[in-house]
C-alpha cells in the first residue's frame, strides 16, 4: 500500500491519521479506501502494533515499517559471564568455592524514536564459556559479549555490556589457597532518544499509553541498567571443609536469577548456567570426587515491536 497524502493549508502532507464524522461525532479511522480504476482499493490503514518479536542470537538486520516512529524494545541485555569450578587441596587448610560469572546490562520496557524505512543493525551477546581446565588453581572463565542496536538514521540506540568471567589464581596443592574473584557487571550505554509520553494503537485495536508497556522482566516503564557482579564465597577455613559454588549474578536488575552454585554435599552438583544474560554458578569443592564444575553464561536477547506513538 502507498502512503497516502492530503492537502494541509494547502500543502501535500502524509497522513498518518485519518477523522471523519461519524453520526456527528468526529472519529479516527482505522481504514480508507478509495477507487483506483473502478476497484475499491485500501489506500490508507492507521499502524497497529503487532507481537513481540525476539532476536536470541547472531547479528543482522531489519526495517522500520511503513507508519511506525518508535521501537519498543520489551527486553534486551548483553552476555552474562562464564564461572570456574571449586578447587580443593592437600593439607592446605581449607577448599574454595568457585565464584559466580556477572550479568549483563538490561533494557526493560523503554521506547526508542526511529523513522520509517530506516535499517536497524543487531548484534546478540553471548554467553561466556565456563572454564574446568586441569588446572584448578590458576583459570579464569571467559565473559559474555554486548549486545547492541543502531539505526540508519537513529544512529547508536544502545550498547549492553557484558557481564564478566569469575577466576581464581595464585593457588597451589598444598597451598597458598586460590584467590578467588567474581564476575564484574556489564555496563549499559543508552544513545538513542527514548520516547516517555504519548499514545499508541496496540495489537488488540485499543489505544494505550506508553506508560503503560510493563510486560518487561522488570515490571515497570521506562528501565534500563547495569548488569551486577557475580558471588564470591572465597574460601572455607580448616583442611576438608565443604563449600558450595557462588551463584551467578541474576539480570534484569534481580529479576531474572543467575546460575545456581554447585552443591557440596555428597557427590556434589555443578553449578548451573545463567539464563537471559546473567552469570554461571560456580563449583563446589571438597565433595566425594574432590570438586564439581562452573556454569556458563546466559545469552543476550532483544524482544521488540514496533509502534507509532502520537
């Protein structure tokens, strides 16, 4: 369908909405048709948002629809880090837990200005990998990678950082006892011209307030954030103690739990990988079979939709 265009104090304007009276009451139309050739064709349809679409990986791009001026974007954060196992010792006076991988900086529920036909470039963060190398006592597990969004016109919308690996070092059998350090938070840098008032046509046909897009991980309009550092149980005191794996930093500002750390009871358990962009759990140590492995980090995402805010 064509734009359609109207006359305006006598100058040719798109239209982007459309009244007309209606048992003497002006009202929005939702469709215009008119005749081309002697067909009734539509020639003008008022935007409505459709569903939320979600990019969980890879890089690419896609374009801003005919009738729409702005980009909800439900959810979005960078790569959550990646976490190392549990270390235990020979007579060196305690075990370590292994420390939990950060979470990536988050967009919940903010609306960015953007115009029809331009081209917005993606790119999803990964998830850092756990590292359970041989060596218990020097290794770092790798971070996640930011997740960004720019436009053609709207330049640099947002780059979120990624949450970043756990390590431990400096350790030996019979020691020192490792040092054990967590994953930093990604940081999140937010370019684009977020939109915070106005009215939109939603998928249901009613009209909303901007305000009032809250489906997001966070719950409320309108966030965006850092990401969070991941625990860091250290070490226990006391040759054969038992320690469990650091969690994961969670995402989403707390919203959405990192990866849980390892048991230590028993046989023990892996700690778990992150979800959504938030860190590995780490591994326990001192169990039956000496220690359990880290967790990797949660991948990036973007959830959108696109709007025509009034």
């Amino acid at each position: 369908m064509a734009n359609t265009y109207g006359k305006v104090s006598g100058t040719f304007e798109e239209i982007d909405n459309a009244y007309g009276k209606v048992s003497g009451t002006w009202q929005e139309a939702d469709e215009i048709y008119g005749k081309v050739s002697g067909v009734w064709k539509l020639v003008f349809a008022a935007f409505q948002a459709g569903s939320i679409q979600t990019l969980s990986s890879g890089s690419g791009t896609f374009s801003v629809p005919q009738g729409a001026n702005a980009v909800h974007i439900q959810a979005s954060v960078g790569g959550g880090g990646g976490s190392i196992k549990g270390a235990d010792y020979d007579k060196a006076g305690g075990e370590s837990s292994g420390a939990g991988g950060g979470s990536g900086a988050f967009v919940s529920d903010k609306v960015f200005s953007v115009t029809q036909g331009e081209t917005l470039t993606y790119a999803i963060g990964g998830g850092g990998a756990a590292n359970n190398s041989g060596n218990q006592f020097n290794l770092s597990a790798s971070g996640g990678t930011s997740t960004t969004l720019s436009g053609s016109t709207a330049g640099a919308i947002f780059t979120l950082g990624a949450g970043g690996g756990s390590s431990g070092t400096g350790g030996a059998v019979k020691g020192p006892l490792r040092s054990n350090s967590a994953g930093s938070a990604g940081s999140a840098s937010i370019s684009g011209t977020a939109i915070t008032s106005g009215t939109f046509r939603d998928s249901d046909g009613s009209t909303k307030n901007v305000t009032t897009l809250t489906s997001g991980p966070v719950g409320s309009f309108n966030q965006s954030g850092n990401g969070a550092s991941g625990q860091n149980l250290g070490n226990c005191g006391g040759d054969n103690c038992r320690i469990g794996g650091s969690t994961g930093a969670a995402s989403y500002s707390g919203n959405v739990a990192g990866g849980a750390g390892g048991s230590s009871s028993g046989s023990g358990t892996n700690g778990a990988s992150g979800t959504r962009g938030s860190g590995g759990g780490g591994g326990a140590a001192q169990v039956n079979i000496g220690r359990t492995s880290g967790g990797s980090g949660g991948s990036g995402e973007i959830q959108y939709r696109f709007l025509r805010v009034q």
